[in-house]
C-alpha cells in the first residue's frame, strides 16, 4: 500500500548509487557531532530509507557545488567590477 502512494525520489537514488561507485575514491575522516544533532540526522536518514552517513555526504556535495557556484560567481562580478577603467 506505501508504494502505491509514494515514489522514491530519484535524485537520492541516483546520487546513491553514485557515490557507491565513488566508494574506492573515499578518505575516512572523524568528525566530531552532537549526540543530539546525530540522532536527528539519524531519524531523518532512516525516514528517507538512506544511510545516514550516505545522506552526510549527499549534503556536504550539494552544499560544495552551491557554494561553489557562489563563488565563483562573486569572483566573475568582483573581476568584472575591478575591469573598469
């Protein structure tokens, strides 16, 4: 009955299956979270049927490319505005 009114979203499970593939490419790091937060993103992770550690690293990418299309964006106006004489 669930699957008849709910459809996974295909952006996690392509973004899931790519970073499956980009297994081989990780560096294991430590990082350091609130208990509480972590079981936040934990219930979260688990309503969305995902790896809670898989859906920090689906964030973390999509939060990059914002930021670094921010970026580069301030550097092209910043490059324009410094290019007037």
């Amino acid at each position: 009955m669930f699957w008849a009114e709910n459809r996974p979203d295909l952006r996690l499970m392509e973004a899931a299956v790519v970073a499956s593939t980009e297994m081989s490419d990780s560096v294991a790091i430590t990082l350091r979270i609130d208990p509480r937060m972590l079981s936040k993103i934990k219930r979260l992770a688990r309503s969305r049927y995902l790896n809670y550690q898989s859906m920090i690293k689906q964030w973390l990418s999509e939060r990059l490319e914002e930021e670094t299309r921010s970026f580069g964006a301030r550097t092209a106006n910043e490059n324009r505005a410094g290019n007037t004489f």
